[in-house]
C-alpha cells in the first residue's frame, strides 16, 4: 500500500529535530547514571554486605538511565 493511503504513517517521526548539543548531553547524563547505577547495584563492603543507601541511590539512577533512554534517546514512549 502506498503512503498517502495512510496519513498518520509518518516517517519522518523517526527523525530527531533536536540540537545536537542535547543528544550529546542526554549520553553523557546516560554514561553517568549508567555507571552510579551499576556501582550502587553491585557495591559490598568487605564483610560481603550491602548498603542501603547505595543500593537505593543506584535503583533510583536506574530509573532515570531508563527514562532517558526510552523516551529521550530511543523516543519509543
């Protein structure tokens, strides 16, 4: 089927009409709260245990890594 049939098919959706200043800002914020995330996650201190504080930090930098990542980068939602 041709494209003008379905006018909401968009492609040019797909298309980023954003600076590239910001898509570089959105992957340095992504490196960053990838990496607090990974080490709140899997720190132990030398006895083997978890902190608390460092494992909530590191879920609540999960979060934003996902947010930005799915909405910001991937624009899937």
């Amino acid at each position: 089927m041709p494209l003008a049939r379905y006018p909401y098919n968009n492609v040019a959706r797909f298309t980023s009409p954003r600076p590239l200043s910001i898509e570089l800002l959105d992957l340095v914020f992504l490196v960053i709260t990838a990496f607090v995330a990974w080490h709140g996650i899997t720190y132990r201190d030398e006895e083997g245990e978890t902190d608390m504080v460092r494992l909530l930090f590191g879920c609540i930098a999960l979060l934003f890594f996902m947010r930005v990542l799915f909405v910001d980068v991937l624009e899937i939602f």
